[in-house]
C-alpha cells in the first residue's frame, strides 16, 4: 500500500470499495435508514391517490431510480416495516464472545506488544482453528 509515498496509500485507502465490516459505519447505516423511512412516508402519502411513481421518490430524495423501485416493490408487500434495516450482511464471526474479546484487547494494544503471537491472520493469534 505504501510505496515509499505516504500519499499514494492515503489514495489507496480512499478507493478500496469495501473496508472490514463491509464499508458501512454506523452514520451511513443511519443516514439509509431515514433515507427508507423517507420512501415509506412517500408511498404512504400516495396511496388515497394513484400511488406516489418510484421515479418521484428517486428525485425527492435524491437517489437513483433502482434502489426506489426496489422501495416501493417491498413497501408494497409489507409496508414500512419491509423497508426496515435487515442488519448488517455478511457471515456471522466465527469468534466466541471470549474470543472477540481477547482479539479487541490485543488489537487495542497494537502489533509490536504481541510480536510473538501476532500472525497475518488475527484470529490465530486469539486461537481460531478451521
């Protein structure tokens, strides 16, 4: 990542697509969220009349045309609660509870204090075998 020029890696980080945990920190989940329960409020509006079209909701909320059609497809099968975070994606830790903590200590601690124990993967320093 860093070639000898701390700002080619800075550049780097700033294009990797997803980060550990899947790119998303809790104010970006946040901030979609309100984005769906903005969609919810929209199509509910609509329904005495024709119906609120998804291309509406896409400028309104100044998103694209796919993730609205995608909103309205789920508030119409379930209403707002369809449209409700399903939590984070991803597999579930393979790490117990103890474990994860163990790994939160030694990660908080930094690399040079477990030079001996610290491998290229950080779950068979805290002792996860496959």
């Amino acid at each position: 990542m860093l070639d000898g020029d701390g700002a080619r890696g800075r550049r780097y980080v700033l294009y990797v697509r997803y980060a550990q945990g899947g790119g998303v920190d809790a104010a970006e989940r946040a901030r979609r969220e309100a984005l769906r329960r903005d969609a919810a409020g929209l199509f509910a509006e609509g329904v005495s009349a024709e119906g609120v079209s998804a291309e509406t909701v896409a400028k309104r909320l100044r998103v694209s045309q796919r993730p609205a059609y995608r909103w309205k497809a789920a508030w119409a099968e379930g209403g707002a609660k369809a449209l409700a975070s399903k939590g984070p994606l991803g597999p579930a830790c393979r790490l117990s509870p103890r474990l994860q903590a163990k790994l939160a200590t030694m990660l908080d601690k930094g690399r040079a204090t477990h030079a001996g124990t610290w491998s290229a993967r950080p779950s068979t320093a805290v002792g996860l075998s496959r």
